[in-house]
C-alpha cells in the first residue's frame, strides 16, 4: 500500500485569505443643479481613500464637503445666477483638456475637504502600510487640505491667496 499524497496547503489555496468583492460603483452625489455631481468612485481614487473608508462614512463626508463649499460659494454663486448662468459649467473661464476651469477648480476643493475630513475622523486612513507614521504626523497634512481647498475657493472667487493673521 503507498502512503497517502500530502499536498501542501498553499498548493490547495488553503491559506488564501477571502476574497473581497469590488465595492459597488456609488451613485454620485448631486449637489445641486447648478453645480457638478460628485463621482464618489472618482474622488476616492483622486484623492487615494483607502477601503477601510466605507462607502458611508465617504458619502457624509462628501456631503459635509458639499456643504462648506456651497457655503464658500454661495454670494458668487447668486451673483452668476443673476447674471443669467444656469450652471457652474455655463459660467465662462478658460479651459483645460476640455473642462471648464471653474469645474476643476471646485472638483478640487470637494476633494481636498472630503479628505481632510477622512483623515481627520479616520487617523488609519492616511497612515503607510505599515502603519509607521504617528496620528501627530497627519495634523499638518489636514491643515494642507483645507488649504488646498480653501485655494481652490479663492481661485473659483477671482481672489488671491493671501491670508495674513494678526498674531
């Protein structure tokens, strides 16, 4: 009688963790109809969300990030609705491979503040791999998301990016 054949587990896949599905594709979020709908997939990809970042928690952070914005904009936004433009797209600005200025510049500034908000509320989410840097090292890279964002509001606004603080 021959001994039996062992076969290694790896060779079976045995030890192969489980297989995770894609995350569905998420619905984009509609601001308003005067501003873009957000790619939620798109926007995670831009601004390198990992999945520990659940497609919850990213849609109410996107919609806080909506909200500052339409807030930022609100009296400019007003006044190009007075001025006859019926969407952000339709305001006139330079383009860029095709894409209105005003449109990156606000897809910019949804994703900075989405982020800043991620890492903010979820300190794994910007951590390497290996999970070496300390939640302290993330409080500068918030503060430069807001002032990307921030930037990118002024650049929509026609202002500089000068902000000078009395200390």
């Amino acid at each position: 009688m021959s001994a039996p054949l062992i076969i290694p587990a790896f060779a079976t896949r045995a030890c192969d963790g489980p297989v995770t599905p894609a995350p569905a594709a998420a619905e984009p979020v509609d601001h308003d109809s005067w501003f873009p709908g957000v790619d939620l997939t798109a926007l995670r990809a831009q601004a390198r969300l990992r999945e520990s970042v659940t497609p919850e928690r990213l849609r109410e952070a996107v919609l806080s990030a909506l909200i500052w914005v339409g807030d930022q904009l609100a009296d400019w936004q007003a006044a190009q609705i007075a001025a006859g433009y019926t969407t952000l797209a339709a305001v006139p600005a330079t383009t860029i491979m095709g894409e209105s200025r005003k449109i990156i510049l606000y897809r910019q500034a949804v994703t900075a503040w989405t982020k800043a908000l991620a890492v903010e509320r979820y300190r794994d989410t910007d951590l390497t791999g290996a999970g070496d840097r300390r939640v302290e090292d993330l409080d500068p890279s918030v503060g430069e998301l807001r002032r990307d964002a921030i930037h990118a509001i002024r650049a929509i606004l026609g202002r500089t990016r000068t902000d000078v603080e009395l200390i």
